[in-house]
C-alpha cells in the first residue's frame, strides 16, 4: 500500500492530465490514438492541443494537434489558415484516413465534429 502511494504522489502534472483525457475521450465508437490503425480510416477524440500554421508546396496548412491522453495526432487542413471553433481546449472527434508520419499520426483534410 506504501508504494501505491509512493507511484501516486511521483506523478507528474502531464500524467494527471494524461489520465483525464483519457477517462474523458474513452468512447467505444472511436480509436485511441496510440492504437489507430495506419493507412487507414479512423475516428478519434481529443482536446486540441495546439494548432499551427505550416506553409507546404507554397500554401498555407493548418495543422491541429489532438490529444486524447494516450498520444497526440495531427489534422492537417490544406490551404487553411483558420479552422471556426477549432481552438486550443476544445473537445474534437475528427475522422479521416490516416498515416503515421514522423513517428505521429496525421489525417489530411478529415471531417471533425465539436463536442460539447
């Protein structure tokens, strides 16, 4: 019982909100991130972590980072610069085909849903 507190009171404030996205994006219709199939079509959901704008082949890319708690993937929108309601917090589910790329997931142009 000591060391079950001990592992508790060592863990860091990105393992406490790791967990809560987990408990909160759980949902039997979707895909963890970290176990997404590759090369394939997927739904996941998550909190937007960060979004990004990246110039490729001379146009503007938005790139929206997902966290579910267990990874992070990417939603590439192309020739975005601004995607209306997708902002840093917000509850997403996006669906696409994706890829791993880099060591990271990446859906290009998915759909997406807000969540509540």
């Amino acid at each position: 019982m000591l060391d079950s507190l001990r592992r508790r009171l060592k863990r860091t404030n990105e393992d406490l909100h790791a967990e809560s996205l987990q408990a909160r994006f759980t949902d039997a219709s979707c895909s963890r991130i970290d176990e997404a199939a590759d090369r394939g079509p997927v739904r996941i959901r998550g909190e937007v972590a960060g979004l990004q704008v990246v110039p490729r082949a001379g146009a503007p890319c938005l790139e929206v980072t997902v966290d579910d708690g267990t990874a992070r993937a990417v939603a590439v929108f192309t020739g975005r610069t601004r995607v209306g309601g997708l902002d840093p917090g917000r509850p997403v589910a996006v669906e696409g085909m994706a890829r791993r790329h880099g060591g990271r997931l990446v859906l290009l142009n998915p759909s997406y849903t807000l969540l509540p």
